[in-house]
C-alpha cells in the first residue's frame, strides 16, 4: 500500500502535473463560443440488443453523468448513488456500501464493470467493499428492477453498470485529452484525487489513469448509537453507571471509530479503432484499507467533546480494533465489429480475469479472516435483424472461486460455474408503438468443499409494449419472469460473522428463487420539461432473506452462539409493491438571468412475507429535490433528501427514525477564463449543512454506525 504521504502527493502532482498542458490547450482553444461542452447522452448500453435511450426504455434506467458523479462523490459505489430515484445504499461506514434498488441488494443487484461483474466478494458480506466506487468513471448506468434477461439471475433486483472508459470504441477529438480531479473533505479530515489522460495517435488509444484518497474517521453529530438502540438498553446502561459512572463516558459519539478508509488505483488501456470494428485491452490494479466500523463502545472523550481523526485514526487504535486490507488486480479484454452478414449486424464480446482477496486484521501484523475471489468471466453478443425485428443473441460464461480462511471464516471453498443463453428481439411501428421480448437460460453450478454440488436450471423471460406519440407521450407495460440461484453464503455459511454481529447458517436445500414481475410506465417530456412514473409490483417465490433463529451447538438448541444471536437463511413467498415519481424542468435565461434546473423525485418500495411479517432492510419514502442556477462564470445549487420513519422492520430490526438533508454547492467555472475545456471549475460543497443525525433503514448497522455529518468539501476539476 502507499503511504499516506505518497498519497497526498500523487494527487497534488497529477493535478499540478496538468493544468500547464490545459492552460496552453486554453490558448489555443476558440473563444467566440464555438467549443460548446460535451454532454454524455442518455443512451443506455447496458441492456441487451439495440442500444436505446432512456426515454425509450419501459423500465427505469438512467444514466449518471461524469458531471454528477463527481457532484455526489463518495468513498462507496453505494454512498455515491443514494441520491437516485429508486436507489439506497448498505452503509457499511464510508468504504463498504452497495447499492440497493427497490428495496433489493447484495446478491440481487449485479455490479458490473463496462458490462462484465466485478467479480469479488461483495455480495458475500456488507462488509466486503465493492471492487470500484466511480472516482474514475466516465458514466454510470443504472438499470432498476430485472435485468436478469441481459445477465442472469443475480440482475433480479437491477444492474449497476461503472463505465470507466480504460477501452475506447471510438476515436478522441483531440491527440491528447482527459481530466484531473482533486477534493478534500473536513468530516473526515480526507484528501482525494485522481486522473486520467487520453492519447491518441492514428487508429490507436492510449488511456491512463490513476486515483487515491485517504479518509479518517468521520464525523457525526451525536451518539454513534441511535437512541432506539439505547434505549433498549437502559438496564443495562443503569447497571454500568452505578459502578462506572456517567453514561456518556462509555458511549461513543462525535465521531465513528475506526470509519477510515485509504484506496489507490492505477489502471491503462489500449485500444484499436477502425472505420466498422474495434478491440482493446485493460488492466487495473486496485488497493483498499478501511476500518470495519461498530466494533467499539468507547472512545475515551468527555462528554460533548468530538474525537481528532488526525490524532485518532486506525493507527493510533489499530491495537484493538479490526481493519480490511484489499486488493485486486483486473484484466479487461473487449472487441466489436460491425457485419454485413444476412441477418446479422454485429458483433461484440468481452472477456475479464479478475484475481481479488480480502484479508481482515484484527490488529495490525495479525491477520484474522482471508477471503479470496477469482475466477473469469465472457459475454458474447451478436446483434440481429430480421425483417423488422432488430435484437441480439448471445452467450454468458462465468467461473470462479470464493473461498475463506481463519478461524472467523464463516464459509468455505465454493466454486461457482454458469453458463447462459439468450434471445432478445424488438419491433418498433412507424405510429410510435413498439413491442420487446426474450428468453434466457442458465445452468449454474455451485461445488461447496464441504457440502458438494448444488445444480440450478434458470429461466428467464420478458414481455413488453409501448406507445409513444409526437406531443411527447410514452406509456408502456412489461411482465417478466426470473428465475435466481442461492448464493454462496446463503447456500453453506456456518460460522461467526463477526462484521454483522451475527452467527449465520445458510441451508444447502435452498431452492431457487423466482421473481414475477409486472411494470408500468407513463412519461411525457416537453419542451423543458418532463414527468413519469414508474410503478412495479413483484411476486417472490421462495424468497431468500436472513432472520433471527436457532441451531444445534454443543448438543442444544440455542439462539446465540459464541455471544452472537443466530440467523438463518430463510425461504417463503414475498410481495413488493412500489415505484418511481420523477420530473425535471429547466428555464434557460429565466430569473436573475440564469440557467435553472429543477429536479424532483419521490420513490416508495412495501415488501411483506408470504407467512406475515415484514422483508428485512427496506428503505423507506424518500422525496429527493435540487435547484441549480449557472450563470456561466458561476453556478450553485441545493439539494433536499427528506427520508421518512421505517416502522415496518424485519423480524430482529429496530424502527428507523426518518431524517432530512441539505446540500449546498457552488462552482467557479474557470472554463469561462479560458483555463481548460468546459467543465473545468473550482468548487464548493457542504453537505449536510444542517448536521442531521442519518441512518439508513437498508444497513445492517443503521442503529450503530450512522451516515456522516456535516462535511465541507472543496476541490478542482480540470478537463483538458
């Protein structure tokens, strides 16, 4: 790992390194207004067939720009997205989140990196950080609800998709282009930067990049305990003062111990583009050390007085509390040319190796718990047209490996094997009305050390149609059905997981998992302005989810092992019903002589179990708003998330109090000065001006580790 030191400097020196080559681009770059900004456009490429934009997509896609990526910027791909219609986060601290789409993660929602899973142990445990969190990335697509038809069965809740352009399919404007970040952040005393640079000469493409940051422990605006928590524990807290005297004294708040998180990455791609075909290689290595966070009770500081994260962070306390030290290193082939072959239009394949492990330290030089993942995945697509039917046919391999070591490893050796098959075709009418469908079929096979071979036959299958009409109207409908194997973990865990305070059993006899899902969509866009809605209601049968319960240890039937309560992987019929409400305006030369934008969202998702009771870790009604106003040199803005009370948890789950934020932002455009390509600016960020106390109802650790404070963050973008 680099030091922090080196950290710093890296960072300090790619931005330094390029504002010479942008401030003598800028001389050279025409000022009369011809250099207009590039916008990425909302065509989605992550679903199968004919790439498509978003407006023409029954289901909820979006895609998040290179500009609100580095808006929303955060050190988890899960914290970065939350602010999306439809999206939660696991929250795992500030470095271990995935996303949530409609109530589903984990093992439900597929990241991908450029179309291929990211292939680590993140799905195995919300402790396990994602293998990318977006701080280089050009675009991230965002599919909700099943996408299974495109990847399989683990896409039943939606797919994540980093774009982070190391392989390029078309050719650069410019010999040389690309972009320099950097930001530091007052809540956790944290610097970031990263950089990626484009060069290009005849048909070939060169692409750098490189990134670190290093965050301390976070702050927050009160208990690290929530009080629904303390307040169940008011016995116990009434028991400790009359021998220890005050409660504050042995409560943690101010600031999360041990939240930390350091990560670096250095990546290159190279790529040929001709005039109908392209082909490329990539090759990223990746770095990670982060605290595991809610492991603590105290933190030595009086009452009132917030911990230092400069005097206190995971080395001056690395003694006593557990940290993760990861790496990766991720290969990257993908190729496509189009054909002028009967029926067929082209072709595109990709291909990933990725080798991942994770050791867990319980203190430093002593390592507890390693987990290692690596295997390889393929996907080969080959576009179609027959008459007017246009689609894709394609095949999808994976093989690979997850297995522990350690006395807290609460799995073991798995190797998982599939192979897929699909068909996907669309019709679209010159009167506007369209209609989609497919099928898809997967073999998977999961070979456990200890439990043997788990055989699963999946089947997937969709139907869609919609009409849209010249005044801006689309309506349209779809059914699919998707059919998901159980994961490692829920198939043959058995041990302490000690992240979770909990002891978890899986259950070999598990069955699959088959989700019916019927969606409906109505939009219309205007002439600066847009609304829609999406609404879904999903049938499980034998849905998957982890409860409180009891296990046979030491010859009795007990609900708590080695201290920690008992879960169980569980199966029974659920029921989720929710959807989407969105709407964008935006006034071009309008009050004050701005540009305004004006978003709003508002997103709902009720799950119950066939048997009664509540599905575990659902988000609540979250509204989310934001203002922009640029007036060319400067912009601002404001963003409001208003999250209402959970009071409908899982079985073993505390109610979760609701909470409102809000975020400020204001940028000085040094584009306008001549000073790099659009985009170029300074910016200034507080978010959580109001230092609301969050927790968010989707993590295992809502009631102990809260979401951070106030955070005054400032930086540069620099595009060149």
């Amino acid at each position: 790992m680099l030091s922090s030191s080196i950290r710093r400097t890296l960072a300090a020196t790619l931005i330094a390194g390029t504002s010479s080559f942008a401030l003598a681009h800028a001389q050279t770059t025409d000022k009369g207004g011809e250099d207009e900004p590039e916008t990425l456009s909302t065509v989605i490429v992550t679903g199968v067939g004919p790439q498509r934009e978003t407006d023409e997509m029954i289901g909820n896609a979006s895609a998040v720009t290179r500009d609100d990526i580095v808006q929303s910027l955060s050190a988890s791909l899960g914290n970065s997205l939350d602010n999306q219609p439809g999206v939660s986060t696991t929250h795992f601290g500030q470095a271990a989140s995935r996303p949530v789409l409609r109530g589903l993660g984990a093992e439900r929602v597929l990241v991908l990196t450029n179309g291929i899973g990211v292939i680590d142990a993140s799905a195995a445990s919300p402790d396990h950080q994602v293998a990318g969190d977006g701080i280089d990335a050009d675009k991230i697509e965002i599919l909700r609800g099943p996408a299974a038809l495109a990847y399989g069965g683990q896409a039943i809740g939606g797919v994540v998709n980093v774009i982070d352009g190391l392989i390029v399919e078309d050719l650069p404007d410019e010999p040389v282009s690309g972009e320099a970040y950097g930001a530091v952040n007052g809540v956790n005393d944290g610097e970031e930067g990263a950089l990626k640079t484009r060069f290009t000469t005849g048909p070939f493409v060169l692409t750098l990049s490189a990134s670190a940051r290093d965050f301390g422990d976070y702050d927050i605006p009160g208990f690290a305990k929530s009080a629904r928590l303390r307040a169940s524990e008011d016995h116990e807290h009434e028991e400790e003062e009359e021998h220890e005297g005050e409660e504050a004294h042995e409560e943690s708040r101010g600031t999360v111990e041990n939240s930390f998180v350091e990560t670096n990455s250095l990546a290159a791609g190279l790529s040929w583009v001709g005039d109908k075909a392209f082909a490329g290689i990539a090759v990223r290595r990746q770095e990670s050390t982060y605290g595991l966070p809610g492991h603590a009770h105290g933190d030595g500081h009086d009452e009132g007085e917030a911990a230092d994260p400069a005097e206190e962070d995971h080395e001056a306390h690395g003694e006593e509390l557990p940290f993760i030290d990861l790496e990766q290193t991720r290969i990257d082939l993908r190729a496509g040319a189009d054909l002028s072959a009967g029926p067929f239009t082209r072709i595109a394949g990709n291909m990933s190796f990725a080798d991942y492990d994770h050791t867990e330290f319980e203190a430093p030089g002593e390592p507890g718990t390693r987990y290692e993942s690596d295997g390889a995945e393929g996907r080969i697509e080959l576009g179609t047209a027959f008459g007017e039917l246009e689609g894709a046919i394609g095949l999808q391999a994976l093989d690979k490996t997850l297995d522990a070591f350690g006395d807290e490893a609460f799995i073991t050796r798995t190797d998982t094997v599939s192979a897929g098959l699909f068909a996907y075709q669309t019709r679209e009418w010159d009167n506007g009305f369209g209609i989609e469908g497919g099928l898809r079929y997967d073999l998977t096979e999961l070979d456990n050390v200890n439990a043997g071979i788990k055989s699963f036959d999946l089947f997937s299958g969709s139907f869609g149609l919609h009409q849209h009409w010249e005044s801006g109207w689309f309506v349209g409908g779809q059914v699919s059905l998707t059919e998901r194997a159980p994961n490692e973990s829920e198939l043959f865990a058995d041990g302490a997981h000690l992240a979770t305070s909990q002891y978890e059993v899986g259950d070999a006899s598990l069955e699959k998992e088959r989700g019916l899902n019927i969606e409906g969509t109505l939009r219309w866009r205007g002439d600066g302005f847009s609304a829609g809605a999406n609404l879904f209601y999903t049938h499980f049968d034998g849905f998957i989810y982890l409860a409180p319960g009891s296990v046979m240890h030491d010859g009795a039937l007990v609900d708590e092992v080695d201290g920690l309560p008992v879960y169980l992987f569980s199966q029974q019929d659920a029921n989720f019903t929710g959807g989407e409400v969105y709407a964008d305006y935006e006034l071009n030369d309008g009050p004050a002589g701005a540009d305004w934008t004006a978003r709003a969202s508002v997103d709902l998702v009720s799950a119950e179990l066939g048997g009664g009771g509540n599905v575990p870790l659902m988000p609540p009604v979250t509204f989310n708003a934001s203002l922009d106003a640029d007036w060319g040199l400067v912009s601002a803005g404001a963003s409001l998330s208003v999250a209402g009370d959970q009071n409908d948890p899982g079985e073993g789950e505390l109610p979760t109090d609701g909470y409102t934020t809000l975020d400020l932002r204001t940028a000085l455009n040094v584009s306008d000065w001549g000073i790099g390509r659009p985009g170029t600016q300074l910016f200034l960020d507080v978010r959580n001006v109001t230092d609301e106390e969050v927790r968010y109802a989707t993590s295992v650790l809502k009631d102990t580790v809260p979401a951070p404070g106030r955070n005054v963050r400032a930086g540069v973008r620099l595009v060149f």
